[in-house]
C-alpha cells in the first residue's frame, strides 16, 4: 500500500522565481482535523503535517516555531518580510469544505501589527488563492482575543483546499497554534444571547439592508457567490449601504466581538 509520501521543491511557480513548495501525495479527505504541531520541530523551511502543504514565493519563510505556542511546543510561523513574499499554508484536503456545517477554528498572534488572510486554494496553486476573510491580529501573546472561527460559505467549489496566507503586506511574524476543522455547536445559550433573533432584512434587497441589531457585532464582510470578499466594515450600524453591489446573490457575514460569525444569504435585485 502506498502511503503518504511528502516532497519539497525549489523551482519557478506560475511563473513566480523563487518558489518553495512542500507537497504531499496520496492524501484521502478528511472530515475533521485537529492539529497542534507538536509533532514537529523548529526550523526547517517549509515544514508542515503530512497532508498538508506549504508555499513559499520570493524570500517569504514558513517553519515550525517553538516561540511560546499557544499549547504544547509547536506552532506554524510565516514571515514575508516585505511586499511580495508570501507565503501560504494549505490545509488538508476535507470533504465538507462547503457543506455549511463545519468551521476552522484556530488561535493566532504576531509579534507587530499582523495581517494574514483565510481563504481556498486549489491544489498548492497559489493564483488560484481566494481570500474568504482578512485577519488583522493586534495581540502580541495568545490571550483572550487569539482565538479566531472562520465559517466557510457553501458556493466554495468542492476540491478547494482550505488555507492561510500572508500576502507580504506586514513585516510582522504571524504565529499560529491549535488549528480544527469542526461540526459549528449547536444554537445554544450563549448563540441565543448574543446573535439569536438578530435579522438581516429585506430579501431581496435593492440598495439598502437593515440590520436588527448591531451592538455585539463588530465587523461586517460581504462575499459573493464564490467566497471573494468585496467589502469590510469595521464600524457598522443597523444600516448598510449596497449600492455600488451588482443585482446578484451575497453572503452578509455578521463578526461578533466574541469570534462568532453569523452569515445571511441575500439576494440584490
């Protein structure tokens, strides 16, 4: 039986000089994962868990840190130093990535003002990167706010790969520990106080959406039907304004200061 063979190489990436990927072959879709690399060491560039793989474009780094881990002695580090290197992580290949009923929930740091980006990937191709959120990390430890949940829309074509890249736009190093790929909870008490009830209104729309209430909420994304992101709204109110989207369908992602994303799919006429 042949099993999971990994392999690295040094060579041009879609017509990008300078590239590193770390590939693994022969990888059956899981359902769930749950992993905190402390299976292996610092610091080796491009180390990743087998089936996973990592890319790394022009001078970017990727390896396995043992820097103050949010659990155990391991965490994935990505540093581009600049604009330009970018580095992304790939996550194994699921077989629910657009099934509506799980999330990746993953705790994360940098040691400046960081910027990262979650997203879908196909294969290790790193065109065909498409960001379904930013990630803004301000804190410098894993505390109270490292915890992130990213929810995955449903229009994300099946064979996607979920991934993690940072686009060499922060000079910061990104720091990452305890990443799951899990069912989303049930609705339950905490869900009922803080997004149960809250309504995403009219549908269809044409302009103008209302939301019924705002004061848990503190970021709103807009995606289209295939998870790319068009708009971020860092301070939002009970009105969103969407007149320069046009007529389609839309996913309103509602962030919760908690790390809860609750999304709605509306229709613009």
């Amino acid at each position: 039986m042949i099993k999971n063979l990994s392999f690295k190489n040094c060579l041009p990436l879609l017509g990008i000089l300078g590239g590193m990927f770390t590939a693994n072959a022969q990888c059956n879709a899981v359902s769930s994962f749950s992993e905190n690399f402390d299976a292996y060491s610092c610091c080796n560039m491009g180390v990743v868990p087998t089936c996973w793989e990592s890319v790394m474009l022009n001078g970017a780094s990727q390896i396995i840190s043992s820097s103050q881990p949010a659990s155990g002695t391991s965490q994935i580090y990505q540093n581009g130093y600049g604009s330009g290197k970018i580095s992304i992580v790939v996550m194994p290949p699921i077989s629910n990535i657009s099934a509506g009923t799980h999330r990746l929930r993953v705790k994360m740091k940098a040691n400046g003002a960081g910027y990262l980006e979650f997203g879908y990937i196909k294969d290790a191709l790193p065109d065909t990167f498409v960001m379904l959120q930013p990630i803004t990390i301000t804190n410098t430890s894993y505390d109270a706010t490292s915890e992130r949940t990213f929810t995955v829309p449903t229009t994300v074509p099946d064979g996607m790969r979920l991934a993690i890249r940072n686009p060499g736009t922060s000079f910061a190093g990104h720091y990452w520990d305890d990443a799951v790929w899990e069912p989303i909870p049930n609705l339950g008490t905490h869900e009922t106080d803080i997004s149960s009830g809250i309504k995403v209104y009219p549908n269809p729309f044409n302009d103008i959406l209302n939301i019924s209430d705002i004061k848990n909420v503190k970021t709103i994304t807009i995606t289209d039907a295939v998870g790319r992101l068009l708009k971020t709204v860092d301070k939002p109110s009970t009105v969103l304004s969407l007149n320069n989207l046009e007529k389609g369908v839309y996913f309103v992602n509602l962030h919760f200061k908690d790390g809860t994303v609750k999304s709605f799919k509306e229709i613009k006429n």
